[in-house]
C-alpha cells in the first residue's frame, strides 16, 4: 500500500511539472512576426513523426510560442485520429505515448538547464590565445578550446513594433564548435530568461535559452553555441524576452575563410 501511494505521488509530482512547462512555453516567448519559423507541415511532421525532423526544428519550438502552440495542436489531432482507428488502436496509442514522452522529458530539460545553468563571468577579450599544450600521448585525447567572443548591444535599440531596419555594424564569428557568447544587453534590461537564435530568411540555423544576470550594474548574458553546422553567410542573433527583441546581424566563416 505504501509503495503505491509513493508511486501515485511521483506521477502526480511529474504530472504538475509536465503541465507547468507546458503553460509556461506556451506563452513565454511571444514571437508575432513567425520570425525564423518551420511552416506549418514541418511542424505536423514532427508531431506525427518526431525522429524523422531536424533537431533544429525541437530547439526552435522549445524558444517559440506560436510554434510550440502549433505543433500541440498538430500532436492533438493525430492523438485524436489514432484513437478512431479501431484496428491499429492499441499500437498508435503507443506509438504517441512514448513520442509525447521524448518530447516531454526534452522540453522539461530544456527549462531545467536553462533555469540551472551558472553564468560565465563575462570578459572583454575577444578570442583569447591558448596556451601551448604539449603533444599528446597516444593515451589522451585533445580538449577543444572555446572560442570567446563579446557582443555589445547596448546601443542596439529594442524591437517593439514593426521590424526596423538594423544599424549595429556587422561582425564576424568563426564557425566553431565551441563558441561562448557573451551578450552586453542595453541598460534597463530586466534579468531573467532569454531565447537566442540565428536565423537565416528561410529558417532558425540555431536556437537555444539563457538567462541573463546583473553584473556590476549592467544586464550581461553568457551562453555556449555550437555553429559547425551552420553554413556560411549572413544572418541575424534574435534575442527576445517577454516585451522585448534585439536583432544583430552577423556573419558566420569558415575559420579558414576568416584567416584569408
């Protein structure tokens, strides 16, 4: 009896948990100009097929409200349709369980680390020199240096109505794996969560959340982006927080192309 209760407890626990990450990245970023957004079917087919999407397309809902909105609803219907099909009944109920389950359990990390991740103290060098490392021995496997560079958008002016035009001068990252970024924000920045994301006109490249801190004064946001994926060319950063978006354009190189 008493393991049972314990049982119904952790259910209901995971249960609220669940449903306050659902509230909560139904509404926390507001994105009404669809800036970046997958179209509709992209997103019905991660509702319906999760494994067989981009994992871009995950990160992206996860930071988006209107399409985390949408792909519920997506996820919804075909639950609706699985359940009217008498034959398949119990394999479909399976099938979506265990699909809404991945998704939930990512969801909930994404919030989880976002809400726990510790800031990186901030620092004014661009692209550090790494200190010389003797040659590794057969045994040992070379660590990866990241690569810091800082933004400053503090003359950068919010976005809170039609989508202006930027006039923050252009810079350039080398596309890299480890890439720390670290986001001076304009003064008055509130502290808390912010999504960040580099989108290109067709679609978001990369996105992810951080949470933005007061230090010395001034709001400073840290976070680690991975961009060995992304193709070189021209883009935006989008940071937005709830009532407010910055945009900075950037330019992502090869580091050989950088080098020339």
């Amino acid at each position: 009896m008493a393991i049972a209760t314990k049982k119904r407890e952790a259910f209901e626990r995971h249960q609220e948990l669940f449903d306050f990450a659902r509230a909560y990245l139904s509404e926390a970023f507001p994105n009404p100009e669809r800036a970046g957004c997958p179209l509709d079917h992209v997103l019905r087919s991660f509702a319906r097929t999760p494994r067989q999407v981009a994992r871009s397309i995950a990160d992206h809902v996860s930071c988006c409200s209107p399409c985390f909105n949408t792909y519920t609803a997506h996820l919804e219907q075909a639950r609706a349709e699985a359940k009217q099909s008498r034959q398949t009944a119990r394999v479909m109920r399976i099938r979506w369980f265990l699909a809404s389950a991945g998704v939930a359990i990512g969801l909930l990390i994404v919030v989880y680390a976002g809400l726990m991740k510790p800031p990186n103290k901030p620092s004014a060098t661009l692209n550090p020199p790494t200190p010389a490392s003797q040659p590794a021995s057969s045994g040992q496997v070379p660590v990866m240096a990241s690569v810091r560079v800082l933004l400053d958008l503090t003359t950068a002016a919010p976005e809170r109505g039609l989508r202006p035009r930027s006039q923050t001068p252009m810079r350039s990252i080398s596309a890299e794996p480890r890439v720390d970024l670290i986001l001076r924000l304009p003064l008055g920045s509130e502290a808390g969560r912010y999504s960040v994301s580099l989108a290109s006109k067709r679609r978001t490249e990369w996105s992810s959340i951080a949470r933005a801190r007061i230090e010395d004064g001034e709001p400073v946001l840290n976070i680690r982006c991975d961009f060995s994926h992304v193709p070189d060319g021209t883009y935006e950063l989008v940071v937005a927080s709830r009532g407010q978006r910055l945009r900075l354009p950037l330019v992502i190189a090869r580091p050989s192309d950088q080098q020339r």
